[in-house]
C-alpha cells in the first residue's frame, strides 16, 4: 500500500502536531507527515520572509497533499491566504 501525503501548513504549532504525529508508528506506517513552516515567510530575516510566492518545494507538497491541515489566517497574508494555498492542492 503506497503512503498518503499528510501536509501541515502552520505556525511553530505545526511542528507539535507533526511531533505527535510521527510518534504514532501505525500513522507513520500510512502517512509521509510534511510541515510547511508559516513562520518562513513572515519573520523578518527567514528562509523565505522576501518572497512573492510559495516555494517550489512547498507548492509540490501542497500539490501532492492526500490530506491537509492548514492553519487559519485572520488577517489578509497575500499569498499565503488559505484560498491560494488550497489552490495548489486542486487537479
């Protein structure tokens, strides 16, 4: 049986429910457990505080997403609202 892609778009709460997660062996055994890390593109001096768009590596794991847990966004992030980020994960 091929493993589901289980994507995590959030804050630093997304690596506490990856933690929990991947401890689990029998969710390990259906699952591949991915974070896309919020903080990346927000605080200053960050892997991708600059960009104008997602990174490709974390727009081909939103593309392959089986499930995804997606942090709600309350305040307008460009890019990174919940409308373009559930975009990628459509055929």
């Amino acid at each position: 049986m091929a493993k589901k892609n289980l994507i995590i778009f959030m804050d630093c709460y997304g690596w506490e429910i990856h933690h929990y997660l991947n401890i689990n062996e029998n969710f390990k055994y259906i699952y591949n457990i991915n974070v896309i890390h919020l903080n990346y593109y927000i605080i200053p001096n960050s892997a991708f505080f600059n960009n104008t768009s997602l990174d490709d590596n974390d727009i081909s794991l939103l593309k392959s997403a089986d499930i995804l847990i997606l942090q709600v966004i309350e305040k307008d992030r460009g890019f990174l609202n919940n409308d373009n980020v559930i975009s990628f994960t459509k055929n």
